[in-house]
C-alpha cells in the first residue's frame, strides 16, 4: 500500500504556476512514470458536476486538467477526458454544456486529446460504470476539493461516484440513502476503479453546503496527489479541520483494508498540514455533529436529529432541476413555487446539489434546535 501524499501550495490558476505545482506534487511522490506505464491509454477524470463557468469553484478547474494532461503527454499516453455530470437521465442539463461551461471542452480542443461521454456501461456488482474504465489502462481522477451535504466532503473516493451512469446514480442515492450505506456502496465503486493516481484541485476549495451552489468558495491555495484515495481523503479531512473516521466513507474504505487512513501511517511529502494553520472549515449544517459531540453520542439521538432540505424562494428560477433530480420523487412544483413532499423525502440533498441557483436550503429538526446543533 502506497501511503504517501503530496500537499504543494498553489496560489492561483495563473498557468505556469499551476504548471510547475502539478509537476512538483506528482514529482515528490515518484513521478508519473511511476504509476502510469509510458504510452498507455488513460482516462482522465475531472469532476465536472454541472454547467457552471471555473470561476464558480463547482468543478475541477481546467488549467489543472491541461497540466494533468501535459503530464500524461510526457509520457506518449493515448488520453480521454470524462465524466459523467449532474445531468442524470438526460434531463437536467445537457453534457456537452457542461463540458463547455467548465471549461473543460477548450483545453481538450486546445491539447488535442479526445473529450468523452460515460454513455455505455457494464455491471459491477450492484451497479454500472462506464465501459471507458475496459477501454483504458489506467484512471487519473483530478477531483474538487469540496464538503459535501451528505457525505461530509467529496474528494478523491466520492469522486469516483461519476464513474457511474445516467438514472443509476438516482437509483443508488434511492437504495442506498442513509450514510452508511452509501459510505459502502462509494467504497464498492473504489475497490473497482482504484485510480492510479489522484491529483486533488483544492486551489480554490468549497466550504458550507457544498458541492454545489450552496457552498461558499475559499481560497485553499493547495494541490494534493497521490495513489491511495483514502489517505488523500484522510488528509483532506485533517487540513479541513475534521478527523478522518468521522467521515463514513474513510471508515468503511480503511476497514476494508483500501487504504490507509492513519494519519501517522501517511507520509506526507511538501508542506506539512499542521503547517498550513488552515482555520477550520464550514461545514455542511447537515453534517456539523461530527464536530460538536462524539460520534457516541451522536448514535444515541441520531433518530432526533434530523436535516430536510427546503426551498429558498427568492432564489428559485423553476428550472425543474430538483423535481428531475429527486430519486423519491418527492418535488413538486407547484404556482407557489417548489414543494416537498416530506413523508417521502430521504434527506440525500441531491436536489440542493443539482440546483444551479443556490434555491435549496437546510433545515433543522427540532430537536437539533434544541440542542444547538
């Protein structure tokens, strides 16, 4: 097992700077020839979740996907770029306007290299995952650095949820909806994939309600890289302020023996996270128990405590877009305006992550209100 993550400050996206801060967080942990064979065919991986310019902080920027790439070129590898964005179904957005909006079509044009669709699948297990994973030798993920409604942050193991295709990822948020098991399924999708390497953009990172517009952007100066994605997670968590068994999905993925999330059993190469003096970041309000009490404790009343999402009115431009997503189908829209159906709702927040007008909030059970939480 390869413990050892690299954490290289980056102070913007300006090119050659980016340049020179990809080659030397890839450089200090061995290189790319390391653990990609030269000439190989190599799917990149950004996170590209919905159709919104880089600017916005949503998805992978894409100067660092043009260094990843010119990495890759070094080494005479036949490259593909994709993803499989918020647009489950075919019914939200359209993918070829995410792959512009993000960015990501320009620099694919501009390097050359072949910008693909997740539109073929093959089973694995209980669920589906493209079939440019049989076509390529190796995965490169380059995702976001971001907290996460329901699974507290996304990085390099939720990344990997977008291996997953079309209406799936609605079935799988409806089958598997509480933390815990979703936490399983995320790692299921991790033990199948296993990148070979992961450089995570956290350049400008999201804090709050993240993924989406809900979050609020923060100037994180930092680029992450590595080939084990429960360490990088691990890491992730510790420069986030949070202790990395507090995330579900760092658990289940150590406790199958995927990675490594002992922070003392990481090497960590470059600046050293304790160095950084990263002030705390913002939870998502869905998940901030884990830093007011124990874990213990938090199983005891954890039927009490309880997060719905709901609509912020004044924000909504009834783009549909959370009555498309909503697995339960518990949306509605209605003259006033968008409706929740709570009897029905599973609290997977998958509306307020694919709502691109920050129009879905969060609220609190009454008796987390109580208890200040």
């Amino acid at each position: 097992m390869d413990a050892q993550v690299s954490i290289i400050k980056c102070a913007d996206y300006t090119p050659k700077l980016v340049e020179v801060s990809v080659r030397k967080a890839i450089g200090l942990i061995g290189g790319i020839a390391r653990f990609v064979k030269p000439g190989a065919r190599v799917l990149v991986k950004p996170n590209m979740l919905m159709a919104k310019e880089p600017e916005c902080g949503i998805d992978t920027h894409p100067e660092v996907v043009r260094q990843v790439i010119r990495v890759l070129k070094d080494i005479n590898c036949h490259i593909f770029v994709g993803d499989s964005p918020n647009v489950w179904g075919g019914e939200i957005e359209n993918v070829d306007e995410v792959y512009r909006r993000s960015g990501i079509l320009k620099v694919c044009q501009e390097e050359k290299v072949a910008l693909v669709k997740f539109d073929k699948r093959r089973m694995r297990q209980k669920f589906p995952l493209t079939t440019w994973l049989d076509h390529c030798d190796y995965l490169v993920s380059i995702p976001k650095f971001k907290t996460h409604g329901l699974t507290l942050l996304t990085g390099a193991v939720k990344n990997l949820f977008g291996l997953v295709t079309g209406t799936f990822k609605t079935e799988l948020h409806k089958n598997y909806f509480q933390i815990e098991e979703f936490s399983k399924i995320m790692a299921d999708i991790y033990a199948e994939a296993r990148p070979a390497l992961t450089i995570i953009d956290g350049i400008v990172a999201m804090e709050g309600d993240g993924p989406a517009t809900g979050g609020k952007l923060r100037n994180l100066g930092l680029l992450l890289a590595g080939s084990d994605c429960v360490a990088l997670d691990s890491v992730m968590a510790k420069i986030m302020g949070v202790k990395p068994f507090d995330v579900w999905s760092i658990r289940e993925a150590s406790q199958r023996g995927l990675g490594v999330a002992d922070l003392a059993a990481i090497k960590i190469l470059g600046e050293r996270p304790e160095d950084l003096k990263v002030k705390p970041f913002l939870l998502p309000t869905s998940t901030f128990p884990v830093k007011k009490f124990p874990r213990l404790v938090i199983n005891l009343v954890k039927r009490l405590i309880k997060y719905y999402p709901y609509s912020v009115r004044n924000n909504c431009t009834r783009c549909f877009a959370c009555v498309k997503i909503c697995p339960n189908k518990c949306i509605s829209m209605r003259e006033k305006g968008v409706v929740f159906d709570y009897r029905k709702c599973i609290a997977c927040f998958c509306c307020q992550e694919a709502c691109p007008s920050a129009a879905i909030g969060i609220k609190k059970s009454l008796f987390a209100k109580i208890i200040g939480l």
